[in-house]
C-alpha cells in the first residue's frame, strides 16, 4: 500500500495548523497587563463552544444537503428508465 499521499497530507496538515496557530498567537495583544486566567478559560471555552456548534450545524447541512441530492438523483433516474421505451426481444 503506498502510503506517499497520506505522508504529503499528514505533513500539509501540520505546515498548515502551524501557520494557524502561529498567526492567531501573533495577533494577541502583547501587553502587560494583568490575565485573569479564570476569565481567560471561561472566554476560550465559550469560543470553543461557539465553533463546534458552528461546525456541527454546517456538517448538517451538508449532509442535508448530500441526501437531498442523491434522492433527486434517484428520483431522476427511475423517471427517466420509465419514460423511455422499453425493449423486449
């Protein structure tokens, strides 16, 4: 099994969560004042919650969307074999 695509996606995907990471900590504010940490967790995980919720609503879309598509594909189908003439030898 080659396993070359999964290697180049693997390492796609790390060049990529770095570049992320590494923006996203570049726009923090660098000052230095005080951190509440327990406001900071509290803010994070409301964040964190936000974009699951956002992912998950979007992933049923698309699958909403995906088995909308395969039954008007299947609908499609069996009208089109009906309407065409059918040939018995």
């Amino acid at each position: 099994m080659d396993t070359k695509f999964f290697d180049e996606y693997q390492a796609q995907l790390l060049d990529w969560q770095k570049k992320f990471f590494g923006a996203w900590l570049d726009s923090l504010p660098k000052g230095t004042a005080e951190v509440k940490l327990t406001d900071t967790f509290e803010t994070s995980l409301k964040l964190q919650e936000e974009m699951v919720k956002s992912y998950l609503e979007a992933q049923e879309k698309a699958a909403q969307t995906m088995l909308e598509t395969q039954k008007q594909f299947w609908d499609n189908y069996f009208q089109a074999l009906r309407q065409s003439p059918a040939v018995v030898n």
